[in-house]
C-alpha cells in the first residue's frame, strides 16, 4: 500500500455523470484531458479538461464539423461514434475512434484539445472498434482493437503494416474482449482490457509482457475490477483507462452505471465515467474500492466552474453541452435569427423520425429539473427526454394546446393536453427518485407540465421512468433532455436545467 499522506474528506463519483461512457484519459505535465463515446449524437466525441481528476470541465467536442463527422439518416440509434482513445505524443494529441455505421476507424489529431481538430485519416486496414495507439522507444506506432489483436501503424497517412495478430482473450470463459490500452510502464508492457460485456458482467482485465507485441501473461488476480453478481450501487464496471499523476500515483477511469428502483434495476442516465485509486503490488495493478464517495486525492483540488443552470440563447454558438440527433445544419437550428432565442425548423415530422430537430443536453443528476419558453409561432415543438427514436417522452406547444405524448417501442400515445393562450409559454419536466425500493418499482418519474409566471408548476402528467432505461430500450446511451421542433419554425428563448434536492 501507499505510504502517501492521505486528506480527509470524500468527493462524489462519478466524475463526470451523465451519458460520458467509453472513457480514455492522457496527461501533459499537470493537466488531464479526458474524451468520450457519443454514438449518434452531433456534434462528437466530448472533450474534458482537469487539474486533478476529479474536476472536469467540458472544453469542446473533437467532432464539431460535417467533413469529421457523418451520421446518416439510416444509421441506427447507438451507432455512430464508438470508443476514442486519447493519447498526446511528439507535441500533438491524436485522437483514433470508430464511426459505425460510416467510415470505420478515422484517426484526428490537435496541437489543442479544444480544437480544432484535423479532418479524419481513415484507417481501412484496422478492422473492428475500440482502437488503441501506443508508441514504443523506436517510434514504431502499435494499434490494438478489440478481439484482442494489434498491427503497425503509421498514424499520418493511415498506412498498416502485415495483417492483424491475436494477442490475448482475456480470461478464459468471459466474452467479448475489447476496449485495449497498451502501456509501458517499468520493464514491462501492460494490456488492459474490458471483458464480459458492457452489461453486468462487465468486468476489467490485465496481462503484461516484455514487448508491445506480446506474449502476454494474463495477472493472476484477473478480473482486476468487476461488480459482477454484487449488489453495489455501480454496475457494468469495465471500459477503463490507466493514467499517472504527478506524484506518481496511479489511477483509473472506467465507465459504470448507477441502477435504480427493483428487479432488474433501471440505469437512466446511461454509462458515466467513474474514477478509483490503483495501486501496484508485485508488478500489477489493484485497484482500490470503487464507491460514489472517492476519498479525496492527495494534492489541491481545482474546483471547475458550474455550466450556468440557465442558457438565454444570447452567443453566436451553442455552448459544447448541445448536442444534436446526427447532424445540426444551421438552416435548421440558429440564435442569429431571433436575437437572444434559439430557433429551429422542423425536417422530420416528430421525435420518432432519425432526422429529427433536436438540441438537447445530458441528464446528469438522478433528480433534476428542466423549463424552456417556447414560442411555437407556427409550428410545434416543445421539450422532450429523449433516449432514441422509440423511447422518448415530450411536452409539446402549438396553436393554443399544450400536449404531453409518450413513445414506448411500437406505441406513441396523447397522454394529456391542456389550452394555454397564445403566445410564449414555459414547459417544464421534473424528474425524482421513485418510492423506496419495491420489487416492481421503476427508477424514477417524470411529471411534464406548465411552469405559470408566478413560478407555479403544474404538472399534466407523471411517467414511469423505466421506459426510457436500457434495460427496457437496450443501446448504449443515456437520457437526453432539450428542445426540438416537430412542425414550421419553433423559437426557445431560454433552458434551464438544475439538479433537485
């Protein structure tokens, strides 16, 4: 163990909540950048900065611009931008990721991490996702994919070098080996893997040997982190990334879930990046216990400035939280039109079309709230918890009528409505916590209704939040709460979202 001082005090896990799966992690002198998964959402791959690995501030999206990043309208929810690993060497930041669904493995690279990035060198001679990068003492650039196999590359013009070679399986009888890093730490090589599945099986695995290339030993206490078959409050651990601090402590990020309400336990806000101490013991890596309150780190800490719980629209650009459902062409979502209101225009006709408008942001807080003014004008919009085409809750304004619907696989259903004057008006959700644990309770509830000037709420409708989980909707991503237009042009002059007691 450690012989480091230890401070009091605990800090809340995950560190970065919300929909942030896949995490990947580097270091340049005292400050971390972190990126993450963001499947069918544009713009992608989120990009967050740290002075202590505990407080992160988003910075941008490495995938902000059409000739990066292209989701077609026959892409499924939960393709798209899969597993970026973030790695700086030789003065630059690369940045290699797998778009499925269009393009495969692309790899980007940064002299800044909030940008801009590169456009895309495709890499048609790595196959499969979760690529890895890796340098060793020559030069030589190894790249792992899941499976687990590995080839040469040379990262600037996306040439590879001889076919593809198996390196490890992971433990025997677990599945689905992926997620590779490649270290050299010390004397040895070390291959980190994901293993088991990003479900509850989930789990993380290490070997190690005396070459990028293998062989690999697997570590005898593998898997080296799992909560598989445990009633821990963090499930589907797995995904993770090593990294070292300045002091020489080492540590993890991974990706978990926090399952709420009964059988079989209902996560909302999708895979959230988790941080946990690592310490070395006869060569390999133990990582200390992964709970929601991490014992502080031993340096300062550097608290990130809150995102404002309101955006007044009143910037040229969209803060980097928006995200939209494939693409966000600007003739269709703008704040230059209406000075100080974001104004979209419909292109499909509801939040069941791929092509939907929407700009939203993640749910991060179990209990939360959301309001936007909405002005529908001529059209029809309003707000909606979206989780993909077919699960996907909304409040919304149009000609004097206020409307709540719900999608639920094959079924979209009028779940009530209300007249409201013409003109602006503020809707709102308020999501909590459902009742104390019961066997068939859902995770939470979702109570869409009118926020009245005086601050009044009233609620129309109260949802059972499990139908829009991924134990129910299956994928791999997580609420998202914003804005959209279903008919004509719609104006927002404002959101607001804030966590509840």
């Amino acid at each position: 163990m450690s012989d480091r001082p230890q401070p009091s005090g605990t800090v809340t896990n995950p560190v970065i909540p919300g929909f942030h799966p896949d995490p990947s992690v580097c270091r340049v002198g005292d400050d971390y950048y972190l990126v993450c998964s963001s499947f069918e959402y544009f713009p992608g791959v989120p990009v967050f900065h740290s002075r202590d690995l505990v407080n992160w501030t988003q910075i941008g999206n490495a995938l902000d611009r059409p000739s990066q990043l292209r989701l077609p309208r026959e892409m499924p929810s939960s393709a798209g931008i899969y597993a970026p690993t973030l790695r700086h060497h030789d003065g630059r930041f690369w940045l290699i990721v797998t778009n499925v669904g269009d393009g495969g493995n692309m790899l980007f690279t940064a002299t800044d991490p909030a940008g801009p990035w590169s456009d895309p060198v495709r890499l048609p001679g790595v196959p499969g996702i979760d690529p890895d990068l890796a340098w060793d003492e020559d030069g030589t650039c190894w790249c792992t994919v899941a499976g687990i196999s590995q080839m040469r590359l040379d990262p600037t013009t996306g040439e590879t070098f001889g076919e593809p070679q198996r390196l490890w399986s992971g433990t025997p009888g677990t599945q689905a080996p992926e997620a590779p890093h490649l270290y050299r730490i010390g004397d040895y090589w070390y291959l980190l893997i994901a293993e088991g599945g990003t479900e509850r099986g989930h789990g993380v695995a290490i070997a190690r040997g005396r070459t990028p290339a293998g062989p690999f030993e697997p570590c005898p206490a593998n898997p080296i982190l799992t909560h598989r078959s445990t009633p821990r409050p963090i499930q589907n651990t797995g995904h993770a990334d090593l990294i070292q601090a300045p002091d020489g402590s080492w540590w993890m990020v991974l990706l978990g879930v926090r399952p709420r309400g009964g059988t079989p336990g209902w996560h909302v806000l999708g895979r959230e990046t988790f941080l946990a101490p690592v310490e070395w013991v006869d060569g390999w890596p133990v990582v200390g216990e992964l709970t929601t309150e991490l014992p502080v780190p031993a340096w300062p800490l550097h608290p990130a400035a809150a995102v404002p719980a309101r955006d007044d629209f009143d910037q040229a650009e969209l803060h980097p939280q928006w995200i939209s459902v494939r693409e966000r062409p600007e003739q269709l979502c703008t704040t230059k039109e209406r000075s100080g209101w974001l104004t979209l225009r419909a292109a499909g006709a509801s939040l069941d079309e791929p092509d939907a408008v929407f700009v939203g942001r993640r749910q991060q807080h179990l209990s939360c709230r959301a309001r936007t003014l909405v002005d529908p004008a001529d059209g029809r919009g309003g707000l909606a918890v979206r989780l993909d085409e077919e699960h996907h809750y909304e409040i919304e304004a149009a000609a004097g009528q206020v409307t709540v619907f719900a999608r639920i696989g094959s079924v979209r259903t009028e779940v009530a409505s209300a007249p409201v004057p013409a003109g602006p008006v503020e809707l709102g959700v308020d999501i909590d916590p459902a009742p104390p644990r019961e066997p068939r309770s859902g995770p939470d509830t979702l109570s869409f209704g009118i926020e009245e000037a005086d601050g009044t709420f009233t609620a129309l409708a109260t949802l059972d939040g499990r139908y829009l989980s991924t134990e129910v909707a299956g994928g791999f991503t997580g609420r998202v709460i914003g804005m959209y237009a279903a008919s004509g042009t719609v104006h927002f002059d404002r959101f607001d979202y804030e966590p509840r007691p």
